[in-house]
C-alpha cells in the first residue's frame, strides 16, 4: 500500500485529498475542503487578498499537519493551484511561503492540465453509459467545460471561461454583472457551440452545495450526492425559490454553506447561464473532481501542464 495526497488550490476553496493505494483499491484516509476566497476582489486588484491569503496560510498548515498524521510528508503531497493564481500578481510570491512553512510545494497549473486532471478525477469511480461526456466545474474565477471520449480516452474540446462563483459575486457587488457576462460569453460562443448536450457532469463546490440544496440537507452529505441526477427544471425552480434570500437566510436554512453562501447566488447563475447555452436538461453530480485526478500522479510535469 501507498499513501498518498493531492490538495487543489482553487479561487474559493482549498481541498485536501489523502488516501492508501493497494493496487486498483483506494481506501480515503482523510478529505477536507475550506473557503479561503482566495479569489476575492481579484479583478480590481490583480492579487491574492491579505485576509484570504492570511486563511489560505492557515489551512495549509492545518492540512500539512493532518497529513503528517496520517503518515504523508508533507512534501510528497501534490498541491495544484488554478484560474486565481494564474491570474495573482502575488501568487508565486505567496506560494513559496506557503512552502517554507508547510514543505508543501504549490504548482500552478495551465487550464489545459486543469481539464486534463478534473477529467481524470471525475472517471476516477464512475462508468458513463454516455460517450462523449461533458463535464463542468464551477469554480471560483473560473469554469472549465469539456467533452471526453472516454472509450478513447481522449479530451475532444475543452476550455476555461474566466466566470466563477466569486468572481460573478463581484461583479454584482460593483454593478456590472450583466455587462461583463454579456461580454464573457460572446467570447466564448464559438467554444459554446461545441459542446451542446443534455446532460452534464458537474463536479466542485457550486454543483454538489446545489445538489445538498435540492435534497434539503442542513449537513454536507458527500455520499448521498455523488452520482445523484436532477433534472435543469428542477434547479431552476431552486433558484427561483430563493432568488431573494440574504446570506443570512442561505445559511439559516442551509447552515452547511457556511461561508460558501457568500458566493452561492454566483455560482448558481453561471450554471443556470451554461444549461440554457448548452441546452442541458440533466445534471448528474460528481464527488469527484481535479484533487482526485492529481493524486493518481507521482509528480506534475514542469512542462505543459504547468504555467
């Protein structure tokens, strides 16, 4: 058996992955998920946010110290990092003090290798009675579609829309939501028209707090929602329902969000924008997304994959 890590740094949340490979079993020895916003303010700023970098710092600290617990140096752990540090002034600068005091060395990866590895997690325990899939990952600045053959086990197309949850939370925050996602999609269009289809596969933290929301849960269930499938009708009725709650009301009634429900209603746009796009009218959740894929590896490639 092996022990083995991966933590996926993204523009909200801070994910850590640890678990035994015994040949082709994988028994999970430790999973967690914080919101450090890492993302915050990013477009105004061009940087990491102190007080969210103060967070993120914290968690790293915390993770690398549950890593040693559980029998993982730290410095065997593969750490990714995304759309929020591709685009931080301050990234490169922050992550190496992140190293000094954790040994946990962060790579930051390109959007191709984002697809690639969110794609290899998301096949990590799933059999499709589709081919091609699509897949969508909403994450904090950014979010990722991509259509996979997975007989052949090839990447047909894909691309990273640079719209997430905090990031669309922003621009309502400055009033100028509709023009800036007016402007995003008709960019991406061309992209858009590739991968219409009526189902996707969602994985992060948008899609799985929806698919919590859709079943009524005040606690997180991973279990419960993994492989679970709604219909689009069904989440835009979510939407609708709740179109004028305060983050106070999201977490009375959801109290799991916690500080995801500063970002939720952002979240919930870009994916109620994509389905109408996309002509989506099923969603099937996936526990599952890139830190699965990363702790398959040995190592990232200072090539490609990284930027």
């Amino acid at each position: 058996m092996k022990i083995k890590g991966s933590i996926d740094i993204g523009s909200n949340s801070i994910l850590l992955l640890i678990g035994e490979f015994d040949n082709d079993n994988f028994k999970e020895l430790a999973n967690e998920s914080t919101v450090t916003a890492l993302g915050k303010d990013l477009d105004k700023t061009g940087m990491f946010h102190d007080e969210s970098m103060e967070v993120s710092m914290e968690t790293l600290i915390k993770y690398a110290e549950i890593s040693k617990l559980v029998g993982l140096d730290p410095k065997e752990i593969i750490a990714t990092a995304t759309e929020a540090a591709r685009v931080a002034g301050n990234s490169t600068e922050f992550f190496n003090e992140v190293k000094k005091n954790t040994e946990i060395d962060v790579k930051i990866i390109s959007p191709e290798a984002e697809a690639h590895f969110s794609t290899t997690g998301i096949c990590f325990d799933t059999s499709f009675k589709e081919n091609p899939i699509h897949i969508m990952d909403i994450g904090g600045a950014s979010t990722e579609i991509i259509k996979f053959d997975h007989e052949k086990n090839e990447i047909l197309h894909d691309f990273s829309i640079p719209f997430g949850a905090v990031r669309i939370t922003n621009w309502d925050e400055d009033e100028v939501l509709e023009d800036k996602l007016a402007h995003v999609l008709t960019d991406y269009a061309e992209n858009l028209a590739k991968v219409h289809c009526t189902k996707l596969f969602c994985v992060a933290g948008t899609m799985t707090s929806v698919a919590n929301m859709y079943l009524g849960h005040r606690e997180f269930q991973e279990k419960e929602i993994h492989g679970l499938e709604i219909s689009t009708k069904d989440i835009f009725s979510l939407v609708e329902k709740h179109k004028d709650y305060s983050i106070e009301q999201y977490l009375e009634e959801f109290p799991f969000l916690g500080k995801r429900s500063n970002s939720i209603k952002g979240g919930l746009r870009v994916a109620t924008e994509i389905f109408k796009i996309l002509g989506v009218e099923t969603v099937e959740i996936s526990t599952y997304g890139l830190r699965y894929g990363t702790i398959q590896i040995e190592e990232i490639d200072n090539g490609h994959l990284v930027r």
